[in-house]
C-alpha cells in the first residue's frame, strides 16, 4: 500500500476493480453460497452468457491492467 502512489492510473484503477469485483463475488459466495448472475442479455436469438457488476469489474480492470502494459512508460530524467 505505500508503493500505491507510485503506480500511474490505470494499474491503479484495474487494480482496484479486479479486488472490488472478486471482494463482490465472494460476499455474494459468503451471504446466498452462490454468485447470483443477473445480467442477462439477448440479440434476436442470440444469447450473451449471464454476468454481474463483479464480473464486469473484473473484465473491465484486467483491460486497464492490459493497456497499461502495453504502453510505453516514460523516464524520469536522471533515472
């Protein structure tokens, strides 16, 4: 945690929704002994697999973990 301001936004804000959905996914384990799925989306006859806000947390943070990987880091002078 003391490290944290070191890291620039994205890994931070991809951090903190992959622990916020996986903490969201296992209090949902804890309080009903299953993850409740409850997005459910069609097109025509076309079915999107069911998710929640947990799982898109964690989707949405790995991307951000992703982008921030794949981008070049710049240097500090002197470094």
């Amino acid at each position: 945690m003391r490290k944290a301001s070191r890291l620039d936004r994205p890994t931070a804000y991809g951090l903190a929704l992959i622990l916020g959905g996986a903490l969201g996914n296992v209090f949902d384990r804890i309080v009903s002994g299953a993850v409740t799925d409850f997005l459910d989306f069609y097109v025509g006859t076309l079915h999107w697999p069911a998710f929640n806000v947990a799982d898109s947390a964690i989707v949405i943070g790995s991307g951000l973990l992703l982008i921030s990987l794949l981008r070049p880091k710049q240097q500090t002078a002197g470094a």
